[in-house]
C-alpha cells in the first residue's frame, strides 16, 4: 500500500550536450541499488524505498526545475540524489531551505566542501583536491622539490590548484611557475620552458589536454628530462583520438611520443579486491549485472559502446546504499521519539537532524570501495597512480590519504634510465 512507502528524489544527467552526462550509467546503477535494498527485510522492515527522477541534462537551471517538481508534487520526498557539480551545487544550495539532505553521486567541484553554503550535503564522488595529497607523496618519493602548475582556466581547477599550492608550501616545494589558459595552451607551454620548468602538474579537461600533449611536442616540452602530471580519468586512448575533429595538429605517433612517461592520478571508483560489500555483491558481481542491465537499455556494451558515467555509476549504487542506512538507522531513532520517516514534512527540522546525524556516520564497505564521510560531507577515497609505458597505462601503486600509506608496485619506467631531476644542475668546475 501507499502509506509503507517511503519516497526520495533523483537528479540525473542524461541528454543534453554541456558538462558530464553520467546519469546515463547511474540513474541505472541507482535503480540496481533499489532493487537490492528493498530484497533485504533487516533493511526498512515494512518499508519500500522508491525514487522519483528527472534528467537535469547537467544544466543548473533545469536541475532546479526539476527539483521544484519533485518537491512541489505529491508523494512527499525524504531526500535528493543528484549529478554534476554545477547542478549540485544550485540544489544543495536550495535543498536547505526544504530541510532535505543531497546526496551527490557525481560532483567533483572542491567548492562544494562547504558547511556554510551546503549545510546538507553529502557526496560519495570525492572532491578534485583528493588527487593532491597524492600529488604532494609522488613529489616527496622522487625528491622533486621544484614544481610547475599548468591549468585550464575553469572554476574546479582554479581551486584545485589553491588546494595544491598551500599543500606544496606546508611540504615545502617550491610553485616556480602557474601557467594557465583559457583554449590555447601555446604561451603557456613556452612559459613552462622560459621558467626551465621540468617537474609539471596539468590539470585540465580532456579536450585541452589533447592541445597540451601537441605543443609540448611541438615546444620539445617532453622526454627524459620532464614528467607531466595528468588526471587519470580520460578515456585510455585520450590522446590518440579525434585528433582531426579538434584541430590537433600532431600526428598520432607523435602525440604518442609526448605521452610517453607521463603519470596520473585519480580516485578509485570501484572497489578493487573481490571482497563481498554490504549488498552480498563483489565489484565484480555489481559490473555484470550494470552491463546485463545496460544491454537491455540498448547500449553496446560487447563492442565496448558505454554510457557517459560508468566509470562513476558506483558511486550512485553507494550512494543509494547509504540513504537506506541511514534512513534504517534514523527510523529506529525515531520510533523511540514516537516518530516516524513517514510523517516527515520540510519543516520537521528535528526529523532532518536525525536524518543528516545518521548519514554523517554511516560507513560501509560499497562497490566503490571504503564508504565514508568528512566533516564537510566529501568522500573519502583511495587514488591510484598510472603510468604511460609503451603507449598504454600501467598501475604504479594506491594512495590512502588517511593513513598517509603508499603502496607502491615499483613498475616506473623513466625515459632517461634513471629519475629526471626538477632543475637543471649545474655542475661546478673542481
Ligand atoms: C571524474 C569525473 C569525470 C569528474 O567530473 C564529475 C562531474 C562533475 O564534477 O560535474 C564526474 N566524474
């Protein structure tokens, strides 16, 4: 019946053309998730958890439209889900005003660690600034104590790079330069080797990072005596790609040859081990049944043919689990106040309290790993470093931050044989 239902809203970036369309693997992956908790009768006992979603296509106008609608229409929703940053942050800026907890599956903005502007929200899509203490280990472990920062001037890497210049000074490297532009890297890159920079951090979306690959080739920016820093989470042939389409001047063989040697980092998004997590699946168990699910949709997935946001739809089944935690957990504290979930309206501040103060300790192994969460409501991940040998990727080991522990696999390959440095020695006649 109606009344044992309890009802969350969902904000998915599907359609559209802008920003990042990973509803299109999440929406899907949260769906999986429901189905999995409403199977377990220690969870919700009595209770059916039931999403209503809409596609905000990543746009922030359109998300706040679709939030209204959730809001403004019967059944009473409990709380919101939604994708991408932008979109994140009109309606966890609102959802306050509603006494609703957001729970972000697919925002990376470091703006969004905020308590004064989002009171309310919570991610399992860690911040960008989680690849810095990372960032900060590689340089400490290779003694590179001279650094270069290269930015694509968009707002999640202008405070990316705050997060990482302060982490450099309390660890004592030296920022020679930070360089950054809009579309065209060109001076940029001729700022980098003006300032003799060696050791270089780039952060930028992908597209740029294709026009960043070729001048440094054409600016001979690359090789033995440089290492470049990039994200991890382009696609594995990134800079082989639509070379055409983008007005890359540089061959393949020669974006290649720029490649060569470069590191990554990123957040672990799926669980690496074949541990069983608190739905009874493997990470593994998680992907088939995604890919089953996916192929019904219609998407391609044999012939490699997958949606925006599979990489994070993880994230989004993780995120479902922890609403149903928490509202599990809130339930039974409720229930000895005479209270009850069902009765929640948004002016119940007391119920939205227990609500937030259940989410706020709930913890648990997901199929993205170790679920937990900051004071500020961000993930707390593990990243993985990757190196370019040979033309493809190959691990270098796992970072966890809150245990500052490194493991490292000891597969780097440098160009030169041997470490480069981060300045240029100059040696003095004996
Ligand atoms: C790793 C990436 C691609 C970073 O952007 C996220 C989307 C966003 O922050 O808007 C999704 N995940």
């Amino acid at each position: 019946t109606e009344d044992n239902v309890l009802h969350i809203g969902g904000i998915f970036p599907i359609g559209g053309k802008g920003g990042w369309q990973g509803g299109q693997a999440c929406e899907p992956a949260a769906t999986l998730a429901l189905e999995d908790v409403n199977k377990r009768p220690d969870l919700l006992p009595g209770f059916t958890l039931k999403l209503h979603w809409n596609d905000s296509e990543c746009e922030p106008g359109l998300g706040a439209s679709v939030m209204y609608n959730l809001l403004y229409n019967k059944p009473q929703k409990l709380m919101l889900l939604a994708g991408c940053s932008t979109v994140c942050t009109t309606v966890a800026e609102a959802a306050k005003m509603w006494n609703l907890v957001v729970l972000c599956y697919g925002a990376s903005s470091p703006a969004l660690s905020d308590r004064n502007r989002f009171p309310t929200l919570f991610r399992t899509h860690p911040s960008a600034t989680v690849h810095n203490p990372t960032r900060i280990k590689l340089l400490e472990k290779f003694g590179w104590s001279r650094v270069a920062i290269l930015q694509q001037a968009e707002e999640v890497f202008i405070s990316t790079v705050e997060d990482l210049e302060a982490r450099c000074k309390e660890s004592g490297i030296e920022i020679v330069t930070r360089q950054s532009f809009l579309s065209d890297p060109s001076d940029a890159v001729r700022n980098l080797r003006r300032q003799d920079a060696r050791i270089i951090v780039g952060l930028f979306y992908v597209v740029a990072a294709r026009k960043v690959l070729c001048e440094m080739y054409k600016q001979h920016l690359f090789g033995k005596s440089y290492v470049w820093f990039f994200i991890g989470w382009y696609e594995d042939n990134w800079f082989e790609v639509s070379l055409d389409k983008e007005g890359v001047n540089c061959s393949s063989e020669e974006m290649r040859m720029a490649a060569e040697g470069h590191l990554t980092t990123e957040a672990l998004m799926w669980n690496q081990n074949q541990q069983r997590t608190i739905s009874g699946k493997t990470a593994e168990d998680f992907r088939l049944q995604l890919n089953d699910l996916l192929r019904q949709q219609g998407y391609d997935i044999d012939n490699s043919r997958y949606p925006e946001g599979y990489q994070e739809a993880p994230l989004a089944y993780d995120a479902v689990w922890a609403v149903a935690l928490a509202f599990n957990k809130t339930m039974e504290r409720l229930h000895r106040l005479g209270k009850t979930l069902k009765n929640f309206t948004y002016t119940d501040k007391e119920t939205a309290d227990s609500i937030y103060a259940a989410i706020n300790s709930t913890q648990f192994l997901g199929v993205s790993g170790h679920v937990a969460f900051s004071s500020q409501g961000d993930r707390i991940a593990l990243t993985q470093i990757e190196q370019m040998v040979n033309g493809s990727y190959v691990k270098l080991g796992y970072f966890d931050t809150t245990s500052d522990n490194l493991t490292w696999l000891n597969r780097e390959k440098w160009i030169g044989g041997k470490v480069p440095q981060d300045r240029t020695i100059v040696r003095k006649e004996l």
